[in-house]
C-alpha cells in the first residue's frame, strides 16, 4: 500500500519537505493511467483553483495541487466545489532544484494533464520593498526564477505525453502573469518588473515548444479580487477569479498566446502605453 497523501494550500506556491503528510483521497496504485488531470503550482492561489474548478466543470477527473499548506489547499479546493480526485503535494517556489521532481511526482499520480497552472507569486508593496531590498530579491525569485524553472520543467512533462487527436497537443502551461507586466507604476513597479520578466519569458517559451505539441497561454488579469488584493480597492476594471479562471479556459479552445482578463484590458493598455504620463498617474 502506498504512502497516504492528503491535498491542502498554499498561497504563493512554495514547497517544504517531501513528507508522507502530503493527502490523497485515493492510493497511489489505484491512478488510473488515462486520468484527464489539471496541476496547479502554487496551489493555495484562488485564481489556480478557479480554473481548476472550470476545468473539472469541463471534464477533468483529478486535480493535483501543489504548495506549502497542503491541508489548507485541501479545503480550499473543496470549498470551491472540486469533487473530483484531489492530490497534494510539497511545492516551494524558492527552490527551484527541487521543481523537476515535484513535477515528475504529480505527474506520476495525475496520469494524463491536460493542464499545468503557474500560479504562485508574491505582490508585496513598494515601501516595504524599498525598505527592505531582500524581501524585493525574494519577490523576484518567487515570481520570476521559480516561475521560469517550473514552467520549464513542466513544459518538459507535457512534451513526453501523446498528443490529443482532437486538439493535436500534449498539454497545455497555463502562466499567470499580470496586467501590472504591460508598464510600470509607482505602487507596484517591484512586482510588475517580476511579471514583465515572467511574461516576455512565457511568450517565448511558447515559442519555443509549439512544435513539440505543448500550448503555453500567457494570463493578463487586470486587479483580481482575492486573497492576494484582500484590503486593497479596484479603481478601474475590477474582476474575480472565477471570471478569469473563465477566460482562461475559453481561450485554451483557440490559438493565441495571450488571454487578457477582462478582454477589454488589451485595448486599455494599447491606450496606457502611449498616454502621458500624468494621465496614467490619474488612472
């Protein structure tokens, strides 16, 4: 009998050590081979778990989350209505050595993905960042260095798996990246740096692999109301991770490589980036 795993949370998706901690609501030897399966790194964030949640309305069989809190994430899935199989597993962020084994693992207990989700990060403000430069360089290696080298790793992953006679690929790498990536503000020029990295690598990335079957899908959500924004105030085009989470897997049916989240974000920001100054202070 194998080892009991149990799911849980974990908001920016980082990972402690691997122990027989981690849940499962099935035994290891009973995965099926051909599970259609969805895996969220970073699984504690509400955006990852909202398109968990809409890909499982769509037909996905079993969901592997994976981040630091695994009994958290393990509620969190099922408080947003994931009545699928559930596996959790140790995922941290800041330690990129550790991601091919941890992506090796969930892909050995979800079968065939569909999916995988990069949805850690960390937002933090300016003045603490200012402040204190470690917590920026930490900012950045949780949002961009663990992001590159997850999604690396996990595009990896799809590439060995059959392509889908329908679809004609392996999988799909989901990237959240962010609106914040398109021009820098004052308030949050820290984290949009990370995400204008992590942005221009994915839409590389995408690139790179499309001949290898896997499709990348680069997310630009504008504010998300969630866990990650809780206290803070939309001032322009506000929406929530179910809507994203929406978006996002309506676009998977197509073939571009960016879905802005709402879609008339893309034409806002056309605006923004050739607008004065002091007009987008204003904004």
């Amino acid at each position: 009998m194998g080892r009991d795993h149990r799911p849980a949370t974990a908001p920016d998706g980082s990972q402690t050590e691997r122990s027989d901690e981690a849940s499962r609501s099935v035994l290891p030897n009973e995965t099926p081979a051909d599970t259609r399966a969805v895996v969220i790194l970073g699984g504690g964030s509400d955006i990852g778990i909202a398109i968990a949640a809409e890909l499982v309305a769509r037909g996905a069989e079993t969901v592997v989350l994976a981040g630091r809190n695994l009994e958290q994430m393990r509620e969190q899935a099922l408080e947003a209505g994931i009545g699928v199989r559930i596996e959790t597993l140790p995922f941290d962020a800041r330690h990129p050595e550790g991601h091919v084994g941890v992506i090796e693992e969930a892909f050995t207990l979800a079968g065939e993905v569909q999916a995988v989700v990069v949805a850690f990060g960390v937002l933090g403000d300016t003045e603490s960042y200012e402040a204190n430069p470690a917590l920026a360089g930490g900012a950045a290696v949780t949002n961009f260095a663990g992001a590159v080298s997850a999604s690396l790793a996990a595009t990896r992953a799809l590439a060995r798996q059959q392509p889908d006679p329908h679809t004609k690929t392996s999988g799909a790498l989901i990237v959240l990246s962010s609106v914040a990536a398109v021009r820098p503000r004052p308030s949050n020029y820290v984290y949009g740096a990370t995400k204008a990295g992590l942005d221009f690598f994915a839409r590389g990335l995408a690139a790179s692999v499309r001949e290898r079957g896997v499709r990348v899908l680069v997310v630009r959500p504008g504010f998300v109301e969630s866990k990650m924004t809780r206290g803070m105030r939309s001032r322009l085009l506000g929406t929530t991770p179910d809507r994203v989470a929406h978006d996002v897997v309506e676009h998977l049916e197509g073939k571009t490589t960016v879905c802005w989240s709402p879609g008339v974000l893309r034409w806002v920001t056309i605006l923004l980036r050739i607008a004065p100054g002091f007009v987008v202070k204003r904004l």
